[in-house]
C-alpha cells in the first residue's frame, strides 16, 4: 500500500464496535462558540415567555417565539451584512408560510396549501444559499401554522405575533453590529496565516495532508465572507482585510511550494507571519518587514510576498481605498440574478419527492385523524430539506434527536415547576439552537423538541401523552422518509461521484496547463476554484461515507484519487513558482504530454463510471510523478 493509499484509508474506525458510517454520522463538528448568536437566540426565542408570564399573554408569547424560532434556524455564522440579509429573507418567507398555512379552512384545504408550497421551496434551493435557507423555513413554518391552533386568539392575530417574532430576532441580529461589524472578516483572514503556520510544522508528516485542506478552508471561508455580495459597499476594515487577502496569494504559493518540498523557513519569517495574524486579529498596525537577503528561490518568494504583503497593508491603512468594485444597475443585477437559476433535471426531482412525500404524511394524518399530525409532514419537510446532505443520515438523527429530546424535556417537566422556573429553563435550552444547528442536526432535533415540549407545557396546550405522541409522530415521518423517500427513490441513493470526479480532473489539468506554461494572468482564480471543486467534492464524498452498506463503501474508494488531486494542485504550484522564478524551464511536449494523460483519464471515467478505482488512482500518481520530477 502507497503512502497515498494509508493517508487515505479510515484506519481510527477499523478498530470500533459500530461501523464507520455510524461513527461519522454521530460525530458534531468540532467549531467555535458564537456567543451574539446564543445570545439572540436565548433572548429572541426564550425571551417572549418571561414577557408572557409576566403580562399573563402566555398564548401571544409563545407565537413571538416561534417566529423567533423561524428566523433562528437562518441565522448562521458569517459576515454581518450576510447573517442580515438571510434572517431578513426568512422573515419574509417564514412570514408568508405561517400566514398561508394558518389562513387554511380545513385540513384537506390544509393539505393542498402545504403541497404548493413544498414547490417554490424546494426550487429556491437551485438559485442560492439565501434563497435556500428562506424557502426551506417557509415549507417548514407553513406545515407549523396548519397544525399550531391558538384557541381565543384570531388568525389575523396569530399571523401578526408570529412575525413580530420574527423581526424581534431580525433586531437582535441587528443590534450585533459593534461586535461582528468586522470580527468574523478579521478571524477568517488571521487564520489563514495561521493555517499557513501549520501547514510548516505538519511538512514531511501524516499531518501534512489535514494541513493543506485547513488552509483551503480557511482561505475558502475567508474569500466567502470578504467577497460575497461584493456589489454591496463595506465598511473599510473589510476593504483592508481585502488588500490583505489579495495580497497574501503569493505568500501562500510560496508556503505551499515550500511546505511540499520539506524546506522550512528561518524563525524571523515565521514571527512576521505569526505578527500578521496578531496584528489582523487587534486591528493594530503591522510593523515593517525587511526580506533575508540570500536563500532558495522559494524562500526568497515568500520574503518578498510577505514583505509587498506588509507594505501594501500600511498603505491600506494610512489612506482611504478608492472603490474598484463595478457598480450594477437595476436590470444588471435582476440578469445576472436570473442567470444564477439553475434547476434542471435534478431540481425537479427533489421537488416531486418532496412533493410525494408531503402528500402520503397529509393522507396519513387526515385518513387516521392524528390529533398532532403536522409533525409528521413537518419531520418530512426538514429531512428532505435540499442542499443538507444524506437523507439517511438526516433521518435517523431525526429519530434519535427525536427521543433524546422528548426524555430531556419529560425530565426537566418533572423537576422544573410550571411559570418563571420552566420559562428560565426555555431561555437556557433556547441559546442551544445555533449552535445545535451549526454543529450536528441530531442535536438540533434535540434542542428543537426540548424547546417546542416546554411551551406547549407552559401555555396550557400540553396533555399527558403529548411527548408520547410527539415521539410517535416523528419516528413515523422518519419511517415514512426512509421508505417513500430513500428506499424507494433510486436517484436519491445513486453515487455521482465518478461524474464529480471527472470534472475536478479536467479541473485539475486546465490549471496544470497554466502553471507549467508560466502564465501568470488568471492563475491564482484557477487555483482558487480548483482548490473549491476539490473541497466540494470531498464535502459530497463525506455526505455519502454516512450511508450504509454499498453505497458508503463506493464512496470511500474514491478517496486516494481526491488526495493525488490535490497533491497535483500543490506540485503545479510549486513549479509555476519556479518557473516564475527562472529555476526552471518551460517544457511545452512534457506538459501537453501530463496534461493529455489528465484528460484521457477524466473522458474514460465518463464512460465507464464503474471502472475499478485502483485505475484512475494509479494513472494519477504516474502524472503526480512526472509533475514532481
């Protein structure tokens, strides 16, 4: 076995009881607290049934509460403009999902109402992450509204206090401004130098790998939250971090290629990266840098890249930036908007699913006459919720969730007194939702339950059995997911990771192409978006490792070609430095000859997707060696 093949290979699950697609189901990622969103959500959500209590308007209380719920599970970690902008969205289509879900007459009537709104919903997931996200609480909070019936209080009403909850959380994002105006841009960008720390230290180790897909991470999350919306003026900390991530490309070039060959810079090189993560993180003013005057060609690259990094910043910061950023019209935007609609085949697919699934859960409540059976449609709604990986895995951490939570909140019921106590108890397990939400979508399912129980607990909707058939419910969509949506629903099980694959080694050859030819113009946005498909790619490989039997084991296989992939991305970049650099020739029939090879393999795994993976593999590490040599 290749040392590409043991990196790659799930040896820490071969010794465990469960198997290994249980074990990467079950574990939350590992990310840091967000405390303006626990915040918002404690105050937001848990906040309103203090206010109930003590204005004994428990009923109204609880509805601002739910649409705080509605707007929470929009709110996610990111730039302060964009946590805005999708909250906001979500309040206008939570807003008109409750309101036509609880205008509905009749159950049947109900019924059909949550049918056409399953539509537009799960198309919107096929525009953007914004549209997603709102569309996906609009179907959720219309399936909420069908069955959330409020005795004494008009429907007119119910819509109004649900939205003031919603706009109650949309103010306390809002009111995060002095915190996270530039917080989560100055993180993103000091801790791609950080990452770059790391990727020296892990050089020449199993760690090295992990190393290089944390700097793409970093150098992703950080170009996502500068970049994204970039039409939009901004504040200009973010137009500084800017200059410094745009800056930082040779830095990172130089770090890769340096890292890749095992040479690791002297200490005085490593303290200014080091004092530009710190000074990125303060705000402070970095000092200047001078380069070393002798050393490698590579290490003389990232002095230099380091020290126009280090000037350009002080510049930056001493003068005001002009605005290069092009402005779009009213129609340029609405075009380029419509440009990004993409639904196709596959689109239309989740919808008809989504579409059959809905309608088998309302048959199923109707026909049974459930008293509470809008949990199983709402169980369907956010298990089929699309763009949220494995429907499998989705549904059985609903189930489970399910009944973690139900036994939690039976516990803190039967030791928490109803009023201030429980209401306190409702705040606490409410500033659990982001995080939940950020961290594991069974603990989420947890805190959700938790949360909804103590309400109905608290404003007299609660019955003996009501866990029980909350529990039943529940377990009962997932059944109903499982068989109408997975088992019986071939495309949604079929890998198309050979097709992914195919297109990230055609990727992967165009940027070999333009490294080795010495072309400057375009190559770090080639490479950004090769290192981009490669971590989708591994994104969509992880989602199907969570799927049992056949399916996980195809996915796996697949792994070594993704690891020589991008050890190609970084052997391509260390050459075009020193091509760059003159430490190298241009040999024009050597790279026609790699890149010929790339290509030839991504046209064969096209037609013969069921190929042995050993095949693509090998073909691979024969270029990685001609690229390396």
């Amino acid at each position: 076995m290749t040392r590409t093949e043991t990196l790659a290979a799930p040896t820490r699950y071969s010794r465990a009881l469960l198997p290994a697609w249980l074990l990467r189901m079950l574990r939350p990622a590992p990310l840091p607290l967000d405390w303006t969103r626990i915040v918002a959500a404690a105050l937001g959500i848990g906040g309103p049934t203090l206010a109930g209590i003590a204005f004994d308007r428990l009923d109204e209380a609880v509805l601002v509460s739910v649409g705080a719920l509605c707007a929470s599970f929009s709110d996610l970690t990111g730039s302060y403009r964009y946590r805005i902008r999708r909250v906001g969205l979500t309040v206008l289509s939570g807003g008109f999902g409750f309101a036509a879900g609880a205008l509905a007459p009749t159950p049947l009537w109900a019924a059909v109402v949550v049918v056409a709104v399953a539509i537009p919903s799960v198309l919107s997931s096929r525009v953007n992450d914004l549209c997603a996200a709102a569309g996906a609480q609009m179907l959720t909070f219309c399936v909420v509204a069908t069955g959330h019936v409020t005795a004494g209080i008009p429907v007119g009403e119910q819509i109004v206090w649900f939205v003031a909850g919603e706009v109650l959380l949309l103010v306390m994002v809002a009111a995060t401004w002095p915190f996270r105006r530039s917080a989560p841009a100055r993180g993103a960008v000091a801790r791609v130098f950080e990452a770059l720390l790391r990727l020296f230290d892990a050089a020449g180790t199993d760690a090295a790998i992990t190393a290089r897909q944390d700097l793409t991470k970093a150098l992703d999350n950080a170009h996502d939250i500068l970049v994204g919306g970039a039409s939009i003026s901004r504040s200009r900390v973010h137009d500084r971090l800017y200059v410094i991530l745009t800056r930082a490309t040779p830095v990172v070039e130089a770090s890769v290629a340096l890292a890749h060959a095992r040479i690791r810079p002297a200490e005085p090189t490593l303290e200014a990266m080091r004092t530009i993560a710190r000074c990125v993180r303060d705000g402070t003013t970095v000092p200047h840098y001078r380069p070393a005057a002798s050393g490698s060609i590579m290490v003389h690259a990232l002095d230099q890249g380091l020290a126009d990094l280090i000037e350009s910043w002080r510049r930056a910061k001493e003068t005001d930036l002009p605005d290069y950023r092009e402005r779009l019209g009213p129609w340029e935007r609405l075009r380029l908007w419509r440009s990004n609609i993409s639904i196709g085949r596959t689109g239309w697919l989740l919808t008809l699913r989504m579409v059959l699934c809905l309608s088998v859960a309302e048959g199923i409540g109707i026909a049974l006459q459930f008293q509470n059976s809008y949990w199983i449609a709402m169980t369907v709604a956010l298990v089929l919720k699309p763009n949220s990986g494995s429907v499998f895995a989705r549904t059985v951490l609903r189930g489970i969730g399910s009944l973690v939570g139900v036994l939690i909140a039976g516990l803190v019921m039967l030791a928490v007194p109803s009023g201030w106590g429980l209401a306190i108890a409702t705040v606490l397990v409410a500033a659990f939702v982001p995080e939940a939400l950020s961290r594991h979508y069974g603990l989420f399912t947890m805190v959700v339950t938790m949360i909804v129980l103590l309400q109905m607990h608290q404003s007299d909707l609660f019955v003996d059995q009501l866990p029980r058939v909350r529990l039943v419910d529940s377990l009962l969509g997932c059944v109903l997911v499982l068989v109408v949506g997975y088992l019986m629903w071939p495309p949604g099980r079929t890998p198309a990771l050979a097709g992914r694959l195919a297109d990230a080694v055609d990727t992967v050859s165009e940027y070999v192409s333009l490294s080795m030819a010495g072309r400057v113009q375009g190559r770090s946005a080639l490479r950004r978006r090769t290192y981009r498909e490669l971590s989708d790619l591994r994104t969509a490989l992880q989602q199907q490792l969570m799927e049992p039997a056949s399916v996980g084991r195809a996915a796996e296989v697949w792994w070594p070609s993704i690891i020589v992939l991008e050890r190609l991305v970084d052997a391509a970049t260390e050459r075009a430095l020193l091509i760059e650099r003159g430490g190298d020739d241009l040999r024009l029939e050597h790279t026609q000859r790699i890149v010929s090879t790339m290509r030839t393999a991504a046209r064969q795994l096209r037609i013969q997707p069921d190929a042995p993976a050993h095949t693509l593999r090998n073909r691979l590490t024969d270029v990685y060696t001609e690229v390396v040599s």
